[in-house]
C-alpha cells in the first residue's frame, strides 16, 4: 500500500505503484505512472520525468524508467524520452546519481553506475554497466560509454569510450585501462595483463587502425574481455577516443620532439626525470636569455655578428621544451616541441 504525506500534491491522472512512499511536498504532475523500482530512494529536490531540453520535443507521451536499489540524490535531473528517438531514459539497477547529475532525453544508463556530483550527460548518451564518472566530466550527445570506463572528474567526453577504458582531459584522451575497477569487479592479473597487451597492439602497434583491430582480433579475440573491447568497436558507427601516452614533463606538454604523440615515461622515477629535465632546461633557457639582455646593453649598437661587441649571437639549450626569441623592438617567448634556442637581433639605429 503507497504512503503519501497530506502535503504532498498529486496531479490529476497520476498512478501510484504499491509500496511507494511520498514524503512532503513532493509533487506528482498529471498523468505520471510512477515505475520506479524497489528501494530506490530519491532524495530532497530531485526532478525526475520532466520534458526533454530539445527543440525537436513535441510533446508526446514518452517516458522514464528507473530500475532498483538505486540512489539519486539531491538537485538531479532526468528527462524523458523523445520521439525522435527509442521514446524512452532508462536508468539501471543499484545506480548511484551525485548531487547535481544531469541524465539528458533519449539516454540508456547501464547497471551499477556511478555519477560523482554535477555529471551531465547530452541527449541520446549510451552507459555501459559498473561506468564510473568524476565529478563534473560531460559527455556528448550520441557518445557510447563502454562497460567498466572510467571517466575522470573534469573531463570532457565527445566520442566513444572503449569498455574498461580510462579517459582524461577537458577534450577527453584514453590514457590506459581502469585497472583498479577491474581488479574491483574480479578479474584476475592474468585477465588484465591480456587486455593490456591487446591495448597496447590496438592503439600503438604499426599500421592503421583497422589492421590492427583485425590482428589483434585473431589473436586475442578468443578472451573475454579483448572480445568485448573489439565487439563494442566494431558495432559503433561513431569516432572513438583514441589513446595517447601519458606525460609527466611540464616544458612538453604532452608531445614529443615531431609533436605527433605525448611521450612515454613511466613509473615515480621516470616521472621524476621528466619533470627534473624540464626545470633544468627552463633554467637554463631564463639564464641565456638574461645573458643576451646583457650582451645587448654592453653591444652598443655594433654588429651584431661581431664577436668583439659582446652579444651572444645562439646559445643551445639541451633537452628544453622552450624557444625564446629576442629583439630590441620586443621579445617574443613561445613553446616549441624540440631542443630550445635563444637568438639575439638587433634592429639598426636610427642616425
């Protein structure tokens, strides 16, 4: 039997399931048939049901449905349906939706995922199973989230993300596995370490893209989690999230000397390395140039070519991520992707 507080308002045409409880204030529009599953608890301020935020909505009976055991908590929106689409938002089982969480129209959210608070999701999204996001990612409309993902907080999905990927960046890269979720769900060092070398194959081996995906699939096809990496690439009609390799050095950016691919280190060390090697370039490349200010002052307006006049015409600095160009008229300071120089012009003096 439904419990509703005496405050509590309930449109005309409203149907309340058995065993469901409505606390105070809340509100009930027109029509709705609440089919929200067992224990699922919506907390203060949540708006669930309300129409789509698209201009192609025309006002048709479309619909939500949210499974059990879920927990969506304060100031989260969901939207119904389109018809343009399935005409439908579902929400799984034992799905955990933050504060401030957006699921947009026409959206298909998988089983036990996980919203850390102001996740929004475009219309149209695709949610796999156990997908966790960090706080205040945002995911495109029409994009596929792979079973096991993981989106880190911050970052900015616009196209498919492979199951058990790792995805990071305001413009979001794959950047490895979610090994930690997966250790989480079970799978075994050996299970993961497969995956890794099929990961590694697909993304960084030689070829296109295609040739890889298909020699990966007759090699490793058979293992159950490769197989669910390459069926869910196959099956989309979208761009995919490609991978790139973490960098840690602050002077590179995430490139390397050809600016095609970020550079590989791994481990504290390697870490450690890079970013020691960049503040020494950087260093170096601040002393060149104050160096050049002096030869500047000390040149007197001679030739600038002259070894007599003092001015340090090119001096190399190893390893820096940095090009520093100077001039009487101005100085000019940009990031460069090779070994950084620092040059010296001056303009002639006017008689």
């Amino acid at each position: 039997m439904a419990t509703i507080d005496p405050t509590a308002r309930i449109g005309p045409g409203a149907v309340i399931g058995e065993n469901v409880s409505i606390g105070p204030y809340c509100v009930i529009g027109p029509h709705v048939r609440i089919g929200i599953g067992p224990r699922t608890v919506l907390y203060p301020f949540a708006s669930l049901g309300t129409p789509p935020q698209s201009v192609k909505y025309r006002g048709g009976p479309t619909r939500l449905v949210i499974g059990a055991d879920c927990d969506i908590r304060e100031g989260v929106t969901v939207n119904i349906g389109t018809e343009d689409d399935r005409g439908v938002t579902e929400v799984g089982d034992r799905c955990w939706l933050m504060v401030g969480s957006h699921v947009g129209h026409d959206c298909k959210v998988g089983n036990d995922v996980i919203f850390a608070n102001n996740v929004v999701l475009g219309g149209h999204v695709t949610i796999g199973d156990f997908a966790v996001f960090g706080g205040q990612a945002a995911v495109r409309q029409f994009v596929r989230v792979g079973e096991g993902a993981m989106v880190v907080g911050l970052s900015g999905v616009r196209a498919d993300v492979i199951p058990f990927g790792l995805v990071q960046g305001p413009l979001a890269d794959l950047i490895g596995l979610n090994v930690v979720g997966m250790l989480r769900r079970g799978s075994s060092k050996a299970e993961i370490h497969r995956l890794r070398r099929a990961y590694e194959a697909m993304f960084f081996g030689s070829g296109t893209f295609r040739e890889r995906l298909d020699k990966v699939a007759a090699q490793s096809g058979a293992d159950p989690l490769v197989a669910k990496v390459i069926a869910f690439i196959r099956s989309g009609s979208r761009p995919l999230t490609m991978a790139i390799r973490r960098c840690f050095s602050p002077f590179t950016v995430g490139r390397t000397q050809n600016g095609s691919r970020p550079i590989h280190t791994t481990g504290r060390r390697s870490a450690n390395s890079a970013r020691s090697a960049g503040l020494r370039a950087g260093k170096a490349a601040a002393m060149s140039f104050s160096s050049a200010r002096s030869c500047v002052r000390r040149s007197g307006g001679s030739d600038p070519t002259s070894r007599r006049s003092g001015c340090c015409r090119e001096s190399s600095v190893s390893s820096a991520a940095v090009t520093i160009t100077c001039s009487r008229a101005s100085r000019r300071f940009s990031k460069s992707t090779g070994s950084g120089s620092l040059e010296h012009t001056q303009s002639p003096r006017k008689s």
